[in-house]
C-alpha cells in the first residue's frame, strides 16, 4: 500500500486563544492556552486518520517537546522513520488565535531544522510511495541540500508533492529551481501561490505555476471557505468549499494537504480528493487546535450530508 513520507518538521505548538492580538509592548489575557503537536504533524495525522499510512522521515529531540512530539506521532500510528532522537530538543511555535478565526504564529528551530543524508536512507522508499515536502525545510540550511538531493535521485514511480508554506516566495533561488520539474503535486493557500508566483489573482497564480512546473503537475490552491481550484494540463476546476461557522483556521490548510494525498493514493480522481479535503479542511475550522483534521467517516457524513453521496 502507498505511504506518505513526511520530511517535513513535527514540533509543539504552544496554542493561544485571545479576542485580539496585544499592540506592541501590551498584553492580553488569553482564554484557553494548551501544548500540542504541530507543524507537519497536523498533515500527517490527517493523512494517516483518512487511511494513508504515514513515516516521519524528520528528526525529534531529546527533551520535553521531543516526547510530546513521539507521543503524538505513536498516539496517531505514525511511523517514525528515524529512530535516533537529536542532543537538542525539538522546537517550538506559539500559535495564536483571535476572534476571527485567524491565526499567527511565532516559531523557534529546534532538532526539527537538522537532517542529513544518512537519515533520509533510514526508510527506502517504495512504488507508489508520496514523498512529502515543505518549504520550510528548504530555509534550514542544516537540511535543505541533503533533502533536495535525496528528492531528485527519488524513482519515478515515487510522487513528489511540494507545500510551499507562507516563507518560499519565489521560484528563482537555487534550490527551488532544482525541486521545480520534480514537483508531481502542489498544494498550498492562495495568498501562498500568489506570492510565490507575483500574480494578480488565482486564475493567473495557476497559469504561472503550469509554466514552472511539469507539464503533468498536479496543482492544488486553496481559497478558503470557497473550496479550492485544481489544474493539470489544459484541464482546470474549482471545487466549491462547504459552508460551517469557523472557530480556529489553524491547522485547517494541513488538513485538507493530508486529505488529499490519501484521496490520491486510494485511487480517487483530483476533483473527488479535492472535494474530500474541502471537508476535511472545513470541519477543522469548527475545532480548536492544530491538529484538528476528522478522520474519514466524518467526511463521509459531511459529504453525504451536503451533496447527497
């Protein structure tokens, strides 16, 4: 059965909820605060909760958040690929949510940022197998160039699939240009695609990524509650969202990724995995916390709910 291999960073979010941000230099009182696996477990546990077994090919350190991070990863039936753990902990983000919905974030690097060639070899890879990316992986300078060469000598029959994350803004530095050809499935937000592309709107956000990547590029951008646009060749779609009253957007983009991928490795079409993240990402909004992605009878039963199925 396909895998998701997951190189991206697992740490522990410190989770905030406040009506505002404080203005600099204030303070506020928050309403609830807890410490939870974040980062690339949110996708993981999503993908892993709709059926796609997953590995954690990053690092995890030695320390508090280290077995926080473990925990949650054995918690979900994740696998973890490296079985080492780092001298230094795992690091951290403070997440905070306001009373729109919206979230911001402060994060500190810790074994998480490191990764090397030998680490990657721990779990060879297998056909069907999707090998996950993320950006941020490629502004740690500890393991960027170990992960993008173990990405290009991947076999064909592995897909890549590459989530840009808010800090890769451009397709012109070096690394980027290396990963673009090899990149079989994009997913990111659309203020994501836009920025990293310099376009004016979404429609002109997918022209210029089919210019950057493969001519059999899978790319999905997400809008919001109004679902997400997918685009390979000459065929583009939108997939309408599914209306709820959001709470927490955190974690909510991680959930329709994971979604996602594990509609495509159970042999779903784009448009019928899109619409299953659309309700996976739109259920998470309704939950509070990182990590809030429901498992694949849920989906169902929102699906069966909206459209009848």
């Amino acid at each position: 059965m396909p895998r998701m291999l997951h190189t991206g960073q697992v740490i522990i979010d410190l989770v905030m909820a406040v009506d505002k941000l404080p203005e600099a230099g204030g303070d506020v009182l928050a309403q609830s605060a807890s410490f939870e696996a974040g980062g690339g477990f949110n996708v993981m546990a999503a993908a892993q909760r709709n059926g796609l077994p997953v590995v954690y090919l990053g690092r995890h350190g030695s320390g508090r958040f280290g077995d926080l991070a473990r925990d949650a990863m054995n918690a979900e039936g994740i696998r973890i690929g490296i079985a080492d753990r780092a001298e230094r902990d795992t690091g951290l983000c403070v997440a905070i949510t306001d009373a729109s919905a919206e979230r911001s974030f402060v994060s500190y690097i810790g074994a998480e940022g490191e990764l090397s060639t030998e680490d990657l070899a721990s779990v060879p890879p297998e056909a069907g197998d999707y090998a996950y990316l993320s950006g941020y992986s490629l502004l740690h300078s500890a393991k960027a160039q170990a992960l993008v060469d173990w990405t290009l000598a991947l076999r064909n029959d592995v897909s890549v699939v590459f989530d840009p994350g808010p800090l890769v803004n451009s397709p012109d530095e070096p690394l980027m240009q290396s990963l673009l050809a090899r990149i079989d499935v994009w997913t990111s937000n659309a203020v994501e695609a836009l920025t990293f592309t310099g376009a004016a709107d979404i429609t002109e956000a997918l022209d210029c990524l089919a210019e950057h990547l493969s001519a059999s590029a899978l790319i999905v951008v997400r809008d919001g509650p109004q679902g997400c646009w997918i685009s390979q060749g000459s065929q583009r779609r939108h997939v309408p969202g599914f209306k709820v009253e959001a709470v927490d957007s955190n974690g909510a983009g991680d959930a329709h990724a994971g979604v996602f991928v594990a509609g495509l490795a159970q042999g779903l079409s784009a448009f019928d995995a899109a619409r299953r993240a659309n309700a996976a990402a739109a259920l998470a909004v309704t939950r509070w916390g990182p990590a809030t992605s429901p498992g694949a009878a849920e989906v169902d039963a929102l699906i069966g709910q909206i459209c009848g199925d």
